[in-house]
C-alpha cells in the first residue's frame, strides 16, 4: 500500500517474492528511469521480504545490489516503531470509535453459545468475524508461503491485496508494454477515452487521473486530458496524454488539468462539436457535486446529440462528501484530516489557559459529514448541522452542559459547526452565546477554517482510493464500449446504465446509473436524501455525555446524561 501511494519504483514483499534474478531487472528498471529524466528512485522492502527461493532480501543487499552495479548513491532508511507513532488520522480515531462502539454491542448482545469474534470493517460496515475463522486463514497464508505457493498466498490475503498488487505492478511500469501498439505504434485496444475535472479541486484527482491515463494507454487505447473542466472543452484545450506526462502525479494536490464549476448547459452544441473533432468515445468526469450534475445534464441530451451517445462515468471528488451514490467521495478523508490536526493545533494553543471552548466552522455546503466525522475524530462536544434542526433551547442546554463540564474539571472544549447548519443560528452568533453564557467560567474563541480544509498532499487513502477507482472506471468503460459498437464502428451507448457514477456503497464498489440516483438527490441543498454517517451522529453524542441512543446493526447503546441541577449555569 505505501508503494502504491507513493509511487516506489520497486517494492519488496513476503507474498509475492521476486525472481532469482532481481538484481539485473532492479538496475534495469533504475536505468530505464535515469534515461528518461527521473532523479530520484524509491524502494521499498518488507521486513519479511524473501526471494522464490526463501532466502532474505534486506534493505543492505538491495542498496550494494544498486551500489556495486550501478554506482549510484543510495541511503537506507529503516522506519522501525517510527512508523507506530505520531497522531492518529482522521480515519483510524473513527474506526476507533465505530469498532469500540460493536465491541460493547456484541457482548450486550452475547450468551453462553456465543462464539468469540473479531470485531472488522467491512468496506464501510463494522462487523463480527468468528475468531478462529481468522486464525484460520492467518495460518494458511503462512502455509501456502511455506509450500511455496505464491499466487495462492497472494489471494488468501484478500481480493483488495491481490489486486492493489497487480495495480501497482501496471502502474510503475516505465513505459507500456509492446502488446499495447501494433507494427505502425497505434493503440490496439483502438478507443479514444477522455477525462476531465469539474467542481472545486480535492486531493486523489491526480492519482485518479494518472491511473486512469496509464490503465487505457497499457490496454493500448488513447488518452486525451481535458483542461478547465467545460469551458476547456469548449474552447478546445484538449491533449492527447503520455504514458510519462503523469508521472509523480499520485502525491499531489489540486488539479494538474485544472478543474472550474461550469455547467455544460447551454453550451450542448458546442459541446457535442469538441467531442466530434477529437473522436471522443468514452468520457471520464473526475469532481464534485457539479460533475455528477454536468454528467446528468450531457446524458439528457442524448437523443438531440448522438455525440453524446458514448459510455460516461463519474468518480465522485470532493472534500464535503455530498454525493449521491457514494459513502465516500475522493478527497474527503484528505479534508478531513486537515480539519482534525487543525482542532488538535487549536487545542493545544490553550494548554497554558485553563477552561476554554473553541467554536470552529468546516466546510462542506449543506452536508454535515466533515463536522460530524471531525467531531468524532476530535472528541468535539457537539456538532451544529444543517441534516439535524437544533433550536435555541438544544444551544442553551449544550451551553448548560459545557459549563458542568468544565465544573467537572474539563479545561477545554470544542464546538464544530457546518458552514450551512442555520441560516440564523451563524457561527459569531454561536460564539457570542457561549462567551455570554460561559462568563466566570471558561473564555471563548471562534475560528473559521475555510479553504485550508481542501488539504495540501492527499492522503494514503485517497491516493489509493483514486488509483483504484480509475482502474475500474477503465474497466467498465471498456465493456460498455464494447457492447455499444455497431458493425459500422460507431459508439450508440444510449441505455440508462452506461451513464454511470462509481460509488462505494457498503462493502463493495458499485455503478449506480446516473438516471436512477436522480430519486435519491436533494439538488437544491445539494446532498444525499439518505446519508449513511448521520447514524453515527448518537455515538457522538454519547462520547461528549449526552442523552443519545446508538445503533449500528440491530442492538441499541443508551446513555442518561447526568448534569448536576447544581451546575453554575443551570
């Protein structure tokens, strides 16, 4: 997974082990790169790396491999325990909290037949795992080692290992392979795919991009970059993509194509023109809630443009996760973790102040989910929403409740609140409140994060979750392309379901037809009729002390908030 995220050149593993010779292909591979302009190789070795033969391959033999052969500098870095500390991300405190939450709910829910379980995320859902089933397969991963079997090892570690592998070995590739191209250096695969942005950058659109690019030209199809979104594609800012014009792209923030909001309304003719000029077959929308949007308005058009009639899918990109036909949108765990090391800077400005609360305002439109899984992520002691109505009388008793706290020998709290959550219950109005109410005993500040929440390099998790989702997209653009071809060779795509937007919906990655999600969309708050993070809203709630009832499969949590009648405040 780290190689994967950052683009090492070479990687080292247990399960796959490298052929006897390693050595002569590593040195190719670092001079194949050398030639081409990259200066700098990364390689990295599992601690428990070992070649087809069993014998170990550490980072020492690799570096006098590279160092006797080649006479290149190399530096060895062993990351030990560093690579157990630090703060933990945004993702891991609300995996904490969701798989504390199903441990208490199994042994609520336990009897004398129960049998002991691991309590696992599946995809998006917290679920229990017979315990000896997972000793089981531990076990018969290091068997089938032992034995030998590589490729069974491979698969015993799970269809995302095995595939993320077989990714990452595509994708470092210096150059596509010679299969792809034909005698004359034409694409065998023959389509022509484009891809573009639309909507506000989020960190992952260029490993999305980069997979994407490298995906179709390794099949032996034609790239072409769209540049500034729609008004790009209007004014004819289209290049044909190189195997090497995305390299380095998967640790990067923004948008290396450039991304505007731009509706393609009113411009179809001028639309359909572009896409006749450069032969465009297959379409890629990588962004927000504006893609998702433009991708419905083309696909409506079909019938006056057949130049819309191509296969068209949507990868879901933006920091608020507001998406329909999603539980996670590309960025959003980047986003989310800025706003989660900024609550703990702002924390940590008042270890020399005794008793203070942060009032804080995120991003993310009308959704709640980056104040909600933010206040989850930093033990916040409420989360003003827009999803969740909340009067002056729910402000007064959080107030109430802050002060028993901080009587209870709390030294600070934290306040979030969504940019959208009311038009007049703002966040200086929120402010105010608590500095008025809270006088005596504890001080009130007010921050507004803003734009800082789009992140700067993406996260791990969005790296990967980008590469992966592009990898599929190809996938099934090239299925849709092949059942739409007519004798003639032209592309007639003019079902509902091949105008798609890529999710992940519950354990697996789905493709929901855009028509079908219109049903399921609030356009003028632009968010999701059915947002799965609000269950996680009474966990949050039972975490700062209040009244709360939690559910995740079945099985209540209840909590009684006790507030002392005696309270300063009360």
């Amino acid at each position: 997974m780290a190689a994967l995220a950052s683009e090492a050149d070479y990687v080292f593993i247990p399960e796959d082990p490298v052929v006897h010779n390693w050595p002569e292909k590593l040195c190719k591979k670092i001079l194949q790169e050398r030639s081409a302009g990259q200066r700098l190789n990364i390689i990295i070795v599992s601690e428990g790396a070992i070649d087809r033969e069993g014998n170990p391959i550490t980072a020492e033999k690799v570096k006098n491999v590279v160092v006797d052969r080649l006479q290149q500098d190399t530096r060895i870095t062993v990351l030990g325990h560093v690579q157990r500390g630090g703060n933990p991300s945004a993702f891991d405190r609300v995996l904490g909290c969701r798989m504390g939450a199903e441990a208490v709910l199994a042994l609520m829910e336990a009897d004398d037949q129960t049998e002991p379980c691991v309590v696992s995320l599946d995809g998006n859902q917290a679920v229990r795992v017979p315990l000896m089933e997972c000793v089981e397969r531990t076990k018969a991963v290091a068997k089938a080692m032992e034995d030998k079997n590589w490729e069974l090892a491979v698969q015993l570690r799970g269809r995302s290992f095995a595939r993320n592998l077989e990714t990452y070995k595509m994708l470092t590739r210096l150059k596509p392979p010679k299969s792809a191209f034909d005698e004359q250096g034409r694409g065998v695969g023959g389509y022509t795919m484009a891809v573009m942005h639309i909507g506000a950058p989020a960190c992952g659109m260029n490993a999305a991009v980069r997979s994407f690019v490298r995906n179709c030209i390794y099949r032996g199809d034609t790239v072409m970059g769209i540049h500034d979104g729609i008004e790009g594609l209007v004014a004819g800012h289209i290049k044909k993509m190189e195997w090497s014009d995305v390299t380095g792209w998967v640790g990067q923030g923004g948008a290396f194509l450039g991304t505007k909001r731009t509706l393609p309304e009113g411009q179809f003719k001028e639309i359909a023109a572009r896409l006749k000029e450069f032969g465009i077959q297959a379409l890629l929308i990588v962004g927000g809630f504006e893609a998702y949007h433009a991708a419905g308005q083309i696909t409506d058009q079909r019938n006056k443009y057949k130049e819309f009639c191509i296969p068209i899918v949507v990868i879901p990109s933006t920091i608020s996760n507001n998406m329909p036909g999603t539980e996670f949108s590309l960025g959003a765990d980047t986003g989310l973790n800025e706003i989660t090391e900024i609550c703990d800077r702002i924390r940590q400005s008042a270890q020399g102040t005794k008793r203070r609360v942060f009032v804080i305002e995120t991003m993310g439109g009308y959704c709640g989910y980056l104040a909600t899984l933010a206040g989850l992520a930093g033990g916040s002691d409420a989360a003003y929403i827009y999803e969740e109505k909340f009067t002056i009388k729910d402000l007064q008793q959080d107030v109430y409740h802050m002060a028993s706290k901080m009587s209870e020998g709390v030294q600070r709290g934290l306040i979030l609140r969504n940019e959208k959550a009311s038009d007049n219950y703002n966040t200086e109005f929120i402010y105010r409140l608590y500095s008025e109410e809270g006088k005596g005993l504890f001080s009130t500040r007010m921050n507004v994060l803003g734009h800082m929440q789009q992140g700067g390099s993406p996260t791990p998790f969005d790296r990967n979750m980008g590469t992966k989702m592009a990898a599929k997209c190809v996938e099934w653009l090239v299925e849709q392309l092949k059942a739409s071809t007519q004798p003639d060779g032209t592309i007639n795509a003019t079902a509902p379901e091949t105008a798609c937007l890529l999710g992940l919906v519950r354990r697996q990655y789905k493709f929901s037809p855009l028509k079908e999600l219109i049903g399921e969309t609030n356009f003028m708050q632009r968010i999701p009729k059915h947002q799965w993070w609000l269950k996680l809203r009474p966990l949050l709630r039972i975490l700062a002390k209040h009244d709360s009832t939690y559910e995740e499969e079945g099985m209540y949590i209840t909590v009684e908030e006790e507030m002392s009648t005696d309270s300063p405040c009360a």
